[in-house]
C-alpha cells in the first residue's frame, strides 16, 4: 500500500493547494496514485500557476515537440519530448514514454497546464513544423488533436496575446477558435514560407477575429476585404490587390475612431494614383512617397496620415499638426 493512502485526502488538498505548480508537477511524477489524485482534484483546489506564456513548438529536424511555460520573462520551464527516443524530460528526468503516443501526452500535459492557469497568459503561441510528407511521424497529428480535445472539452483559453508560426491555412485554423474571445486582444499570424497565400474566409467568422483589436500577418492574404480588418489598429498585412475605394473606405473608418493608432499594408502593386487623387486630391509627393493629411473626428490637433511609398506600401497613422510636412494640404474633416 502506498503512503499516498494513509494520507487524509484533506491534507493532500492543502498540500497541493500550498506548492508552486513546479513542485506539483513533481508530485505527479512520485508514483501512479499521486498523479490519479491530482489530476481528479477540482480545479478550484489547485493553485494558480501564474504563467505569463505558454508555447508549445514541434522541431521537425529531432522530431521533437517542446511545451514551454513562463513565469516571466527570464523565468520559465519547459518538457521536452522525444518521438525518436519515446520519452519525456522534465527537470533533468527523463521518462520512457512506453506505447503511449508522444502526441497524446502533450496535449494530457497541456490540458494540466491549463488547469492550473486560474489568471489571463500575456501570451500563447504554437509553432507547427510541416510533417506531411513524413508518414512516419505522428507529430503531424499536433494540430488536429489539438483542435479535437479542446472542442471535446469546450475550453477557452484566456490569452490577450495569440501567435502561431505555420505552414499553411489548415494549421492557422487548428487553435485560434479556442482562445477566449472576451480576453484576446492581439491575433498574431507568422509564415515559414516567404510569400506564402491563404484565404482566411475562415478565420473571419469567429469570435476571435470580430473581438481582437490588433492583427498582424506574415501570409499574403488573397481577395481582402478592408471591412473586415478596419477595426484592428494596429494593423499589418500583405494583400494582392487593394484599390482607391478600399482606401477612402479606411480613410473614412479611421478619421471617426478614437482608439485607431497605424496601420500597414504591402501590396503586391498600387495602380490607382488617379483614382486616390480624385478622391483626395493632389497628393504632396516627397522622395517617391504620395502623402495626405486629414483631421481626426473631435480633435483638431490630431491629424490622419495616409501614405503610399513606392506604388507598393501602404501607410496609416496618426500624427500631432506640427509634424505635418510644409506646404502640405490638411483637410477638414468630412465623413463623406
């Protein structure tokens, strides 16, 4: 018989409740009927982690996947799994991982984490490596059981800050849905691959999308629709195409928001010069760069600057009366 059972159950709880998550984890690690008790403990009877990050990234050259939690910026810990080797590491100790599956264990371990996370992350972020053409491995599996057993289990993660690096839509889709709406703040999307296109009529349906206030992208969005990223500030994308229209619906939008801050679009060419003047008049043209200036909603002092450079560069942001160029046309402000 074990010690654990000797032990009231409700000085195991304040035992629990007392340590660190670290200790915890190391608990867990003492022998079978620990871990059982731990992880069917209430969530409530457990301490609060206080994570400020949590990651978790599959290295495609070791076939390994690592899941890092931070304390802060200097302070973290990490695991570190092994599909060569089958194993486990944690704090040194190594742990065969026998038939389990290294995928399913990382996810059992996450959803650990998770219980213990009680305050919002500052960040989560995911790193998929491209495992498709190694039938192999069953890493490339991460993203779909991801996906699954946080659905299973209808969890929302409360994260202000949400990043993923991957290498095409299906993995940027995987996760996103589960970060929680309320407290996400900053959608944060990074291609392995230069150039790479994704429509992302998908991801604009969520709630993530519609309640997130910053966006940025390293993919090159296909068919964008300014009304769908317009309240983001800030803003900053690759798209093919985006016209004179597109930019005095943006003008529009942003000269009437007290929260907008800049915006950045490259674009693959910007061919309608004639189109913008007409609209906005002549530009005050400078080194290659077409500039105009308009007065914000209620507030004189602060003035929209929308800039193109090079027919390919699309900049927007607000800057004070006194950094507007000399000679330069301030418009008033019209919501037509």
């Amino acid at each position: 018989m074990s010690s654990l059972s000797k032990m009231p159950e409700l000085v195991l709880e304040n035992i629990i409740g007392f340590s660190d998550f670290r200790s915890v984890l190391t608990l867990r690690q003492v022998c079978r009927d620990f871990r059982n008790f731990i992880d069917d403990l209430n969530d409530s009877k457990l301490p609060d982690s206080k994570f400020t990050k949590i990651e978790i990234i599959s290295e495609k050259n070791e076939n390994k996947i690592i899941l890092d939690f931070f304390h802060s910026k200097k302070s973290f810990d990490c695991i570190e799994y092994s599909e060569m080797e089958n194993s486990r590491k944690f704090q040194e100790k190594m742990t065969n991982l026998e038939n389990s599956n290294i995928v399913d264990v990382v996810i059992q371990d996450l959803k650990l984490i998770l219980k213990f996370q009680k305050s919002n992350l500052e960040f989560l972020s995911f790193c998929f490596a491209d495992f498709q053409l190694q039938k192999d491995s069953s890493i490339h599996n991460l993203p779909i059981k991801l996906r699954n057993i946080l659905h299973e289990s209808n969890q929302k993660i409360k994260a202000k800050k949400f990043t993923i690096k991957a290498h095409n839509q299906s993995q940027i889709m995987s996760v996103p849905p589960f970060a929680d709406p309320e407290t996400l703040e900053f959608i944060d999307l990074h291609s392995f691959d230069d150039d790479k296109k994704i429509q992302y009529d998908e991801i604009i349906k969520t709630e993530q999308w519609k309640k997130a206030q910053m966006f940025r992208s390293e993919f090159h969005l296909l068919n964008l629709n300014v009304e769908d990223i317009c309240h983001f500030s800030p803003c900053i994308l690759t798209t093919n195409r985006i016209t004179a229209r597109d930019l005095d619906f943006l003008k529009k939008t942003y000269i009437r928001s007290s929260k907008f801050n800049f915006s950045i679009f490259e674009l693959k060419n910007f061919n309608e010069n004639d189109e913008i003047s007409n609209l906005w008049g002549p530009a005050f043209s400078v080194e290659s760069k077409l500039h105009w200036y308009f007065r914000m909603k209620n507030c004189e002092e602060k003035i929209l600057h929308m800039e193109i450079f090079l027919a390919r560069y699309f900049k927007c942001y607000i800057i004070e009366m006194n950094h507007v160029h000399n000679g330069a046309i301030v418009h008033d402000y019209n919501e037509n």
